[in-house]
C-alpha cells in the first residue's frame, strides 16, 4: 500500500493528466477542449500562413510593377534618344541643303556676272567697230 501510494505522488508530482487519470477524475483539460484548442491553434496557423502568402504575392506584384514601369521608362527614353538622332540629322541635312542652295545661287550669280560682262564688252567693242 505504501508502495502504491509513492507512485501515486511520483506520478501526481510529474504530471497534472497522469495525477488526474490516477484519481480516476475528468483530466484539467477534457478532451474536447484540447481538440477545440488543437483547431484553434490550427486555424491560427492557417491564417498566419494565408496572410503570409497575401503578402509575398503582393511583394511579387509590387516587384512586378516596378519592373514593368523600369521597362517604360527605359522604352520611352530609347524613343526620346531615337527622336533626338533624328532631330539632329534632319538638322544636318537641312543646313547643307542651304549650303548647297547658297552655292548653286551663288555660281548663278557669277555666271549672269560674266554674262553681262561679256554683253556689255562685246556691245562695247561692237559699238566701235559700227
């Protein structure tokens, strides 16, 4: 008897279940509970877990955009260099189109030049020889 009663409070000391079994009452926690515990836990986890990947994906969204608008940009800046090259060589091409025109007219010019020269000394000879 005394042996059963030094396991009894070897096993009451150790643990509140086995000490409640012992004694043949309901354990602290009734099975039930621990189960509704267990599913609480569990829908705790659940949820952290949902929202965890809520924000990853919202990370890889946002991480999305931002890629997307870098490649935006980067279009619309290779757009603006292309218009400055082709601004630029319009520009180039027009100042020697108006060299060119400022050199035909001007050998026009020199041209007309001599070819009064030439009317005017040849009248000026022919009007001595009449």
């Amino acid at each position: 008897m005394l042996k059963k009663l030094v396991v009894a409070v070897a096993l009451v000391a150790s643990s509140p279940v086995m000490a409640a079994d012992f004694h043949t009452a309901s354990p602290l926690v009734s099975r039930q509970d621990q189960s509704r515990m267990q599913r609480e836990r569990q829908a705790r986890e659940r949820q952290a877990r949902l929202e965890r990947e809520r924000q990853e994906r919202e990370r890889q969204e946002r991480e999305r955009q931002a890629r997307l608008e870098r490649a935006r940009q980067e279009r619309e800046r290779q757009a603006r260099l292309e218009r400055e090259r082709q601004e630029r060589e319009r520009q180039v091409r027009m100042e020697r189109e108006r060299r060119e025109h400022e050199r035909l007219a001007r050998l026009e010019r020199e041209r007309q030049q001599r070819e009064r020269l030439a009317r005017r000394h040849s009248n000026y000879n022919g009007g001595w020889l009449n």
